[in-house]
C-alpha cells in the first residue's frame, strides 16, 4: 500500500510537474505572440508615416506654393484680392514670374491704388501680366526672347552676367518645382502697358 501511496504520489507530481511546465511554454508564446504583433503594429504605423511624409513632400500647384512662402504674402493678398488664386491652383501648365514682398514695397503707392475694390480689373490684368501659358525653366528662356502672357502683351528675356531678366525683372529664385508647371521668384513687380 505504502508503495501504490508513493506512485500515486510520484504520479501526481508527474502531472503536475508537466501541466507547470506547459503552461511556462505557454506564457513564454503568448508573450513571443504579443512581441511580434507589436512590432508588425509598429512597422505598419511607420510605413504609413513614411508615406505621408513623402506625400507631404511632394511639389504643391503655385498657389499652395504661394501661400506656404511667405515672401510671396503681398501676391498671395494681391491673387486673393483679384480672384485669380483658383486660376492657379488648376491643372494647366503656368510659368508664374512671381514679385516678393520687396518688390511690391517698392510699388506701394500702386500696390494700395490696384488693391481698391474698384480696380478688381486692372490688378487682374497686372497679376496676368507675371503668367506665361506652359512650362518654362529659367535654362529654356533665351536672350531676347518674347513671351506672351495671360493678359495679352509680351515681356522681354534679358540675359546678362549670368543673370536672367524678364520684363526688366531679374528671376532672384528661379524654379521652384510646383504641380502645375513652375515658379520663378523676381525682384520687381511687372507692370503692363495696359492695365
């Protein structure tokens, strides 16, 4: 009897001895499970943070262009004030000769008088005056060169020292990448014959 006691006993601790250590197996999967699901969670969330960083990156059309610089704040005001921003935030290829702040400073008197509510017309015909149709990089224009703008007349490329002019202008940041064709910032406002 002492005998089948001590088996019984031997047995029991057998079992529980297993049950103990399958469920030490168990714990330790879960917890290796756990782990990698987690690092699977972090993977996907940097991906996509990856992706929205690259979208975020990506050239934007030449009005969202515009408003994220703030050197180019007074023709953001201007295109506001004329009604042209939709016009630039479309499809169609533009080359916008686009005037800083200082160079609308230095026409402020003008810059006050087109702003008025009843000269919508001419500063739509000023803002036109600065966009050519189509894609053209500061290394395509030529000395010389006419090009035709949205509001009808022609501005002149200038080439000299190096330094590229239009309508008597000169491009101080030319190409700036933008969706709907190209940016060049210039130091002088453009002003046509007609207004």
């Amino acid at each position: 009897m002492k005998t089948q006691k001590s088996l019984l006993l031997v047995g029991i601790f057998a079992a529980f001895a297993v049950i103990v250590t399958s469920c030490g197996d168990g714990g330790k999967a879960a917890k290796e499970k756990a782990k990698q699901d987690s690092v699977r969670r972090a993977d996907s969330v940097a991906r996509e943070k990856a992706k929205a960083d690259s979208i975020a990156a990506l050239p934007k059309s030449i009005a969202e262009t515009a408003i994220n610089t703030p050197n180019l704040s007074t023709l953001v005001a201007a295109l506001q004030a004329g009604e042209l921003v939709d016009v630039l935030k479309g499809t169609d290829a533009l080359t916008v000769f686009a005037p800083t702040n200082d160079a609308f400073a230095a026409i402020q008197s003008t810059v006050d008088m087109l702003l008025k509510a009843e000269n919508k017309s001419k500063l739509q015909n000023v803002l036109k005056y600065h966009v050519v149709g189509g894609t053209v990089k500061a290394a395509d224009l030529k000395d010389g060169q006419e090009l035709t703008t949205l509001q009808g007349e022609k501005i002149k490329v200038q080439l000299k020292d190096g330094k590229v002019y239009v309508g008597g202008a000169e491009v101080t940041n030319p190409d700036v990448a933008v969706t709907n064709g190209v940016v060049h910032m210039t130091n002088k406002v453009l002003v046509p014959k007609k207004m």
